[in-house]
C-alpha cells in the first residue's frame, strides 16, 4: 500500500472509532477514497478532552487513563498515583472501554459490552443513575434508562456543557441517541425547552435516521448514516442551528449541497465535512470561522445557512477530517499535514504564539474574553510531521488539543491548567495554579509521550520567579542551583 493509501485507511478507522457506525450502515468518510478497504492499522489513541482532566483509552487493550493535577476527576482517590501522570481509571479490572468523553467536572466511558460508566461531578444529574447526589470519585455504572430498561448498546459517548445546560450523549450500535442531565436550551429535543433529566432519555430523530456521530456544546449535531446533518438546542439562537429555522427544540436537517461525512464544533462555530473534501461551516463567530478578513472587532454576520468555505480557507488539499475545541479549528488534510485557526489566547491553536501573559493585567491569568489572539486563516503546525491521522478536542472549557499520527505519536498544545497536556508538568501549588493558570501553556504542537514517564515535574509561574516572596508565590521556592523551569 502506497502512503497516500495508508493515510487514507488511517483516516477512515480513525472516524470510524469515533463514530462507530451502526450494524448494518456504513460511515461515508469510508465509502470512497484509496484504501478504503485494507491494509490499515487502527489508531493506537482515543483522546478524550475535559477542562481539568484528560483521558487516553488505548485502542488494542481497551484500558483507560486517566491525567490531571486533581487526581479524583481521573476517577481514581486522591493518593492513588501521580498528579499529571496517566493512572487507570477505577474501574474493575476486567473492564475494557470502546470510548471516552469528559465535561466540566464529570466525565464517562463505554465498555466493550455496551455499558456506560460514569464519574465526577452530578448536581445536573450527569451521572444518570436517577440521582443529583454526589457519586464520588469512584466510577459507576449506568443501569437503567429512564424507562427502566437496561441501559446498554452504547458505543459512542459525549459530554457537553452550555450557559444553562450540561449533562451527557450516549450513541447507541443501533443508530439511537439518547441523552440525560440538564437539558435546558432545547437539548433535550422532544418540541420542549428541556429539563432535569437524570436517567438516559432517548431523542426522537427524525425519518428514523441512524446516527453515527455527535459533538455537542451550545447545540448537539448528529451526523446519520445517509450523510445528512442535524441540529438541535442552542437556547433560540438560530444562527447556532444553521438550518435557518427558528425551532431549536426539534432536531432538523441542515441544508448541505452535498452528503456529510464528519462534523464538529456545536458551540458559537461548527463545521460539516462533505464528502469531497469541502468544509461548510456556520455560527455566530465567523471571525473563527474563516469567513472574511474583518476580525473578531468587525466579522461578518453569521449565515443563515452553511457557507462553503473553500475560499476563505485556501487550504492546499481537500479535508480529510476537523475537530475544535473550545476556541479553534483543527483539520487534517488529505496529505497528512495539521492545520489550525481560531483564538489562540491561550496557545490552543498551535503555532507557537499565544497573548503575553507578562504583560497581562492580572499576570499569566486569561480572563476569557473572545477574539484576543485570533489566528485568522488557516496556518500549516508541525511541519515536519505529514502523516497525522486524528485531532482530539472538546467543547467543555477545552483550551487545548492532542494529535495522533499513522505510528502512533500523541503530540499535544495549550493550555496546561490541570496538567492534562501529558507531559508530566505540574503547577507548584494549587494557589499558584489558581492564581496564574496561563504559566504552563504550551504553545507548539509538541510531541508527548505520557506513558513513559517516570515522575512528573512542579514548575512555578514565571511571574513567581520575579517576585518569589509574594503571597502565593512563597508557597514553593525555587533552588538557586535550578535552571529556569519555562
């Protein structure tokens, strides 16, 4: 198999562990293309992203881990292994899991057997045992729908969070999506504005559509087997929906020239992969966009509809594949190479810049606004690097990414707050991190290789090592024999 082959294969098996296509369809991005039918090899990753905790779940052992400053969002106690090194989840050992999804404080996994586990936090019910209780650290199984039937079948898992919803998605072996938690907004997809959902309720879609892939933020998209799009939620802001109508609390069709084979975003900005190689998006940020050259200060208006993006980006080859976190785009094109757009604040694109956070009022400390580093076209990152097969982001205050390429190298970029970056680096104490999050961002796609490391490293904030006496700094010094630590 020639290179170009090989990539292709990578592409498709790395959708295909996203999506998971139903028994019995197929997942467009593998219907066509070189090598569709042979001689890869299955991405060695699954990345899930949350905003203080990260998870790796390897593909051939189906093990889970997970990596954080704050030990017990991992699902493993407090002093059960290193903070900012991989630890398995707490699960039981015979378990092994198909796919990972992390929120805000909450986070989940579907087993090889169909079952979901879930852990973290639970005041909107995310946990989906019936219950708003804390759960503790230690993962549980979902067992019941809210119909009471066994809550099993799962092979894809989500988590989302919005200004007045939060909870999580299951995608079912059979097309099905169901959802639970806080399903305000028009989440919850059933003609109403949504409520309290804490057992797994299922979403009626439309025309009896399969669906094999969901993102979800300020609205859920889904993406069916047929290639069509749908969009739901967004709290009546219909520029977030795309499909220019004004009822967000159905699913609808997205109106696309041509049939989908991927889909990201579902925040303030979102994307449909067609299948050619053509990106539409749509949203209210169209400065993240792409969509003209005015700025975050001066965009253009959010399109009623999808808008082909193929001038405004000028990428070099057709996408093989996009994702976003919270505040950028990232794409693979069919070459392999790694492209990314979008605020980079906080280094979350990947080009090695970010704000100057010596200079910031208060220092090293983003305060969220929109726009304040905007990477405005696309920008090739690691150039050295052409065979890239996926990119791992999260709409759940995810300020940072990771990378897998055809051999199996993670590289990761942004923001380190919870030491979720995978290269062992840990803020010196909880009240420095708290106080200056933004001293441990890491600005280049780096390569990251957690599982071999042995120890992990407390680096102080640079603004610490300028005034080392100062409350909180004074809470870790620093040897004068040590080299610099940023």
């Amino acid at each position: 198999m020639n290179r170009i082959a090989f990539l292709f294969t990578s592409f498709i098996l790395c959708n295909l562990l996203h999506a998971q296509a139903p028994a019995g369809t197929s997942v467009l991005s593998g219907s066509s293309g070189p090598g569709s039918s042979s001689g890869g090899r299955s991405p060695k990753y699954i990345v899930g992203l949350g905003e203080y905790q990260c998870f790796i779940l390897n593909t051939e052992s189906g093990k889970l881990y997970g990596i954080s400053s704050a030990l017990v969002t991992a699902g493993v106690a407090w002093d059960a292994g290193t903070p900012g090194l991989p630890i398995r989840v707490g699960v039981p050992e015979e378990v092994r899991f198909v796919d990972v999804a992390s929120g805000l404080h909450n986070s989940l996994g579907a087993d090889r057997e169909g079952n979901v586990w879930t852990w973290g936090g639970n005041g909107s019910g995310e946990s989906g045992t019936g219950t708003t209780e804390d759960i503790g650290y230690q993962p549980v199984k979902i067992k019941k729908d809210s119909a009471g039937n066994p809550f099993t079948g799962v092979v894809k898992v989500v988590c989302w969070s919005s200004g007045g919803s939060n909870g999580n998605i299951a995608l079912k072996s059979d097309g099905t999506v169901w959802i639970w938690g806080l399903t305000t907004e028009g989440m919850r997809g059933n003609g109403q504005k949504g409520q309290l959902n804490t057992r797994p309720v299922q979403v009626d879609i439309p025309k009896g559509k399969k669906i094999v892939k969901v993102v979800a933020g300020s609205i859920i998209i889904a993406l069916a087997s047929d290639g069509t799009v749908w969009t739901w939620g967004g709290n009546n802001r219909k520029e977030l929906l795309g499909t220019n109508t004004t009822d967000y609390t159905h699913p609808h069709q997205l109106p696309l020239p041509q049939k989908a084979k991927d889909i990201a975003g579902g925040g303030f900005f979102s994307y449909a992969l067609g299948i050619n190689g053509t990106l539409y998006g749509w949203g209210y940020l169209t400065s993240y966009l792409c969509i003209g050259n005015g700025g975050w200060a001066h965009q253009a208006p959010a399109p009623l509809t999808p808008k082909d993006l193929t001038t405004d980006l000028r990428l070099p080859h057709p996408v093989a594949s996009v994702t976003t976190n919270s505040v950028s785009t990232h794409v693979i094109l069919t070459d392999g190479t790694l492209w990314g757009w979008g605020d980079n604040a906080c280094g979350c694109v990947g080009n090695g810049e970010e704000l100057d956070y010596a200079k910031h009022n208060p220092p090293y400390a983003w305060d969220w606004s929109p726009g304040q580093k905007l990477v405005e076209k696309p920008v090739r990152l690691a150039p050295g690097v052409k065979d890239f097969i996926c990119v791992y982001g999260g709409g759940c205050a995810v300020f940072y990414s990771y990378a897998l390429t055809a051999s199996g190298q993670l590289y990761s970029w942004g923001r380190n707050k919870g030491s979720v970056l995978g290269n062992g680096i840990v803020g010196a104490s909880n009240d420095i991190l708290a106080t200056y999050p933004n001293s441990w961002d890491v600005t280049k796609v780096t390569a990251v290789d957690p599982f071999s490391l042995k120890e992990n490293k407390l680096v102080t904030s640079p603004y610490c090592l300028l005034h080392p006496d100062g409350t909180p700094c004074n809470q870790y010094k620093v040897s004068a024999k040590m080299p610099s630590e940023h």
